[in-house]
C-alpha cells in the first residue's frame, strides 16, 4: 500500500515535466498522511494538464458521509475496473500525485523502523491516482483522491507486499489523456516498478508521527546528528 509519502519538488520542475501554464503554489511536506491535502496533476476540460490541490482519501460522489475518506487512500489496480467506486473514475477521472518518494516500515522486535524509498536518478515519482467530487449534506465540495496499488517489487516485497503505481514518464500522458470513455490499460500500465531503477534507506522514527515535517525525516538514519526525540 501507500500510506506515507514525501512531496518536496520545485514548482519549476513540475511546470516543466507537465507544462503547466497557471500553476498551484505548492509547499514541501516531508510526511503527507491521509486526509491532507495534496498535489494532483489532471487534465482541464481542454485535456491539459493542470496542478491542483485535492484532499487525500476518496470520497466518492455517492458516499453517505466523508469520513469513508481515511478507507479510501488506496486503489487496487488490479480490480479497480470492477468495482464501482472506481470504475467510473478510471474511464474520465484520472489522476497523477507527483512524489519524492514514499515510506514503508519494517518489523524490529515490538517496534517498526521506517524506511524511505525513491528512485536512483532523483526523478519525481509519478503515482498513478483516481479523483471524485463529494457534495456534504450542508453543500460543501470536496475534491478527493485515491492512489492505485500494485504487488511489490523485490525491494519493496521483504516490507510489505503491495506499493504504489510508479508510471514511467514516458506513460503520464496516456494516463492523463481523457479519450473515449473506456478503460485504461491496466495490466500494461500499473506493472511493479523496476527495482533495480530505486534505493532506500532507514530514516528516523520521527516519521512514525505525523505531526513532525521536516526536510530532516527523509536522511539517511546514519547521517542523523544526533539521536532524534519524539
């Protein structure tokens, strides 16, 4: 799964990867957790890429109430066709959550060490998502979002056995691009993303709570200074 990721890329980057012309300002989060808010890359009604900011767990358009959100923070790829929450979403409402790279934590007695992933080259992680629009009872609108799942890589698999859909950048298009009403194809696009192409590394617990965010949490544990409190 994806439950913890890292956003800190230059505005300029994703103005150039995606060619965004009116571009959201956007500030680095060193532990996004679900239900905040985050960068979501989609196509405008003129199919262009855009950046907006939409809250992290989905709310789909039929659900009763929104606390469904903190269940809805991941997508399985694999049967988000069948499934109706999802297969709607899959054929016009397409997303890409654009990272620096994502946490997992590993077993260590009765405590879980964290462990941050990224790709070897230092290129943003493009992470493949679906996004709703909710309307509250009272008339609030509320943008949300999912990020799909895939098994694990060997890097990723003595962890945990599921991890995000990495999109190579050469398939964001294609991924973005509205087209006909129809869907994606899955089973080609939301494959394990290589794991010889990424690295990890232990980092501090402080990532365990999600009130700590600094630039601090993604070094590597052994260049920390000095032991870190909680």
């Amino acid at each position: 799964m994806c439950g913890r990721f890292v956003f800190d890329l230059p505005l300029d980057l994703l103005i150039e990867l995606f060619g965004l012309s009116a571009p959201t300002a956007v500030t680095p989060n060193f532990n996004v957790a679900p239900t905040q808010r985050v960068a979501v890359i989609r196509p405008d009604e003129a199919g262009r890429p855009r950046l907006d900011l939409l809250s992290w767990g989905l709310i789909p358009s039929w659900a009763k109430e929104r606390s469904i959100a903190s269940r809805m923070i991941n997508a399985r790829s694999e049967t988000a066709g069948e499934k109706p929450a999802f297969r709607r979403l899959l054929k016009s409402r397409r997303c890409l959550l654009p990272a620096s790279g994502f946490y997992e934590w590993k077993s260590e007695g009765k405590r879980k060490a964290p462990l941050y992933f990224s790709l070897k080259d230092g290129s943003p992680l493009l992470l493949a998502g679906l996004w709703d629009s909710w309307r509250s009872p009272e008339g609030e609108v509320i943008e949300s979002c999912t990020i799909l799942t895939t098994d694990a890589n060997e890097l990723i698999d003595p962890f945990h056995d599921r991890m995000p859909v990495i999109l190579p950048a050469r398939c964001y298009r294609s991924w973005l691009q509205p087209g006909p009403d129809q869907l994606p194809p899955l089973p080609e696009l939301c494959l394990p993303y290589p794991a010889e192409l990424m690295q990890v590394w232990p980092v501090s617990p402080l990532v365990n709570s999600v009130h700590n965010n600094c630039a601090e949490l993604v070094r590597p544990l052994q260049e920390c200074a000095a032991p870190l409190l909680f």
